[in-house]
C-alpha cells in the first residue's frame, strides 16, 4: 500500500497543514499522541512509530476507490453519479418524538433505536452536543442517548473518535453514523482493520448523511456564540425553502435565523476537496427530500444489510415509505456529480496537474475523466 511508512509527521505534512482535514475524527483516540482540541487536530508529544493508523484511515490520504468498494460491498466502485444503489426511495419516520427532535424525516433515529431494541446492534457510534452546542463523539446505547444524539449542529464533530474509543477488545455489535469522509475513512478500516480499535467486522451497519459541507468549530462555534445564547438551543436547522438561511431553535418556540451567505465562510476548508455527497460506501444513505418533500427524507439503500433493516423497520411500521419522483433522482445524481467535478477542480487547482489528484490519485482512468468532465 502507499500509506507504509507514513505516520503522524506525513498525516500533518500531506493533510491537517494543507487545509484538507474534514474533522472525521478517525485519528483520534487509536492514537495516545492525536486529540481534538478547539476544533483542530494536535499533537500531544513527538510519535516514534515508523507508521500509523492515523495516516492510514484518515479519508484524505491516499484512496483505493475500488479497493475500498470491494472490502464494503464485495465489488468494484460503481461509477452511477451517487454510488452502489439497490434501492431509492423516500421515508419518514411515524414517532410523534423522533419527529419532533430528528432531523429532516427523522429516518436516522428511528432506524437505530430499531436495531437496538431488535438486539441487531448494541451500541451506535455517532455526535452528540455538548451544553454548549458543540457536536462530540458519543456511544449511544439506548433509545432515550439516541434521542439526546437527534438532529444536527453542521459542524466538524470528530465523530469517528466514539468509535476509536473503544477497547480494541470489544465484541460489541455497533452502527456507525457518518458523513461520506467518516464513511470513506470506516472503508478503509475495513480494508485494513485498525490495531488499537475493535475489529471492523463488528461494524453491523453503517449509516450515511448525505453532506454538502460542514462548518468549522474552530471559527464558526465563536460566531455562534454571538448569535445566540446556547444553552437555550434545542435545534439547528437549514430548512428548504427559496430564501436558505440556518436556523437555531429554541425551547420556547422562538427561532433565530441568519442568511446562509453569513455562515458560509465558516465552511471548514477541508470539504471543498471532498468529492462524496451521498456517503457511497455506507449501507444505508440518508438526506433530506428536498423543498417539494418537507418533513421526508431519501434514502439510498446500497447492501443487503441496509435492505434488511428498512424492510424491518417497514414490517414494524416505524417508518413511512413512499417512492422518490425520477425528476428528484436525476436531480440528486447531477448534483452528485457536479460535487465530484467541483471538488476535482479544486484539487487540481491546488496542485496544478490534472494528474496530481491528492488522495483521489487512485481513481481509473475512466472514472478520472468523467470527475474532470466539464
């Protein structure tokens, strides 16, 4: 593999010192030298290892596009515009709670307070906000930390670190909820399993969010705290409508909203070079419906795991399903797409060679050239 011999150094060097770090979380914790703070990777103390896991599953270094496909679906990449897909539809959940505090359609939550009270998985690796609002790693093993987990803050979070906490000896059944680059970086675990986590095979189901971008916690969280007061925070939203705008809501009812244009320039540089909107290499990918669905979310099943968990939560009657138009389909793949050309193009920008693609330099011809396709 490419990564042999590259450790915590070349990690700074190729990774966190060129703006490309999206905040996964997936050096975290494997590491006793790596740890977020203030919403940036450090290093506690110089590392003797010639090489690292921190170097080898972070979603930015070098990525087997197919090796990776392979280890999830037994299979190589398919080059469909939004991934592997044996399913699309739209869904939304039937609990009056979940509801309520989820996101979007809520479909997230229910299917994983399923597969725990089905015994399918024991615990979830996900975020969950702090007092002050600031998304963290958490393992949740019940309904009642799930719904504390509910909704989105659009921040960086680390989250893969909840995973990495793990002991190495631990046969827990887990989920894994992730962006497409948390997912990119569990793709790699699996295709060369961590030394210091649980083995990957343990991984029951990974679920994807569907992510355009993230904000940074290191400068958007002080522009938050100036937006509002925190504490009273139930929920933050983006909601679809013509005029976008992000939203905190608060425990009275009352909601705070700013122009989308004001929070953009806290998008953390590290997801412009991210070319995954729809989390492609997870069983089960999820975003929202878009404007002409509110309150529904698509749902892209990719395994046959993913397939057993929603006609399982659809036998139970715990979510609605209806089918998404083929006008919303083709929407979602171009703009797919045009997230892969977007992102492509500024990779090459940054190095100055179409045939320098930094961690996408593995990707075959064929698939490279419809990413550079204008």
């Amino acid at each position: 593999m490419a990564d042999v011999g590259k450790g915590v150094k070349e990690l700074f060097d190729e990774v966190i010192n060129q703006g490309l770090c999206t905040g996964c979380g997936a050096c975290i914790t494997g590491c006793p030298y790596i740890v977020a703070h203030g919403g940036r990777i450090v290093v506690l103390d110089k590392c003797t290892g010639a090489e690292g896991d921190c170097y080898k599953h972070c979603p930015r270094t070098s990525f087997d596009i197919d090796g990776v496909s392979r280890a999830v679906f037994g299979t190589v990449y398919c080059e469909g515009g939004i991934g592997r897909v044996l399913d699309i539809f739209m869904t939304r959940t039937k609990d009056p709670e979940i509801k309520k505090r989820g996101q979007d359609g809520g479909t997230v939550t229910s299917l994983l307070a399923l597969a725990l009270q089905e015994g399918l998985i024991e615990v979830v690796a996900c975020t969950r906000m702090d007092e002050d609002r600031a998304p963290h790693g958490y393992l949740a093993r019940s309904r009642r930390e799930l719904l504390e987990c509910a909704g989105s803050s659009y921040e960086a979070g680390f989250g893969l670190e909840a995973y990495r906490s793990l002991p190495k000896e631990s046969t827990e059944r887990l989920a894994i909820v992730g962006t497409g680059c948390q997912i990119e970086a569990v793709g790699k675990m699996k295709q060369c399993s961590p030394k210091s986590s649980p083995d990957p095979q343990n991984i029951g189901v990974t679920l994807g969010l569907f992510c355009g971008w993230a904000l940074s916690p290191r400068t958007f969280h002080p522009y938050l705290k100036t937006m509002c007061e925190l504490s009273q925070v139930c929920k933050f939203d983006i909601p679809h409508t013509p005029h976008y705008s992000f939203d905190a809501h608060f425990e009275n009812q009352d909601i705070r909203s700013v122009s989308l244009d004001e929070v953009k320039p806290y998008i953390n540089p590290g997801c412009h070079y991210c070319w995954d909107l729809t989390a492609e290499f997870s069983d089960i990918s999820i975003g929202s419906a878009g404007s002409a669905f509110p309150g529904w979310n698509t749902v892209l099943v990719r395994s046959p795991k993913g397939a057993d968990l929603i006609a399982l939560a659809n036998r139970k009657s715990i979510i609605e399903i209806q089918a998404l138009p083929e006008k919303r389909i083709k929407h979602l793949k171009s703009v797919a797409l045009n997230r892969k050309r977007a992102a492509v193009k500024k990779i090459t920008e940054k190095t100055g060679s179409e045939k320098d693609l930094l961690y996408l330099g593995g990707l075959s011809e064929s698939i490279a050239h419809k990413f550079l396709a204008q």
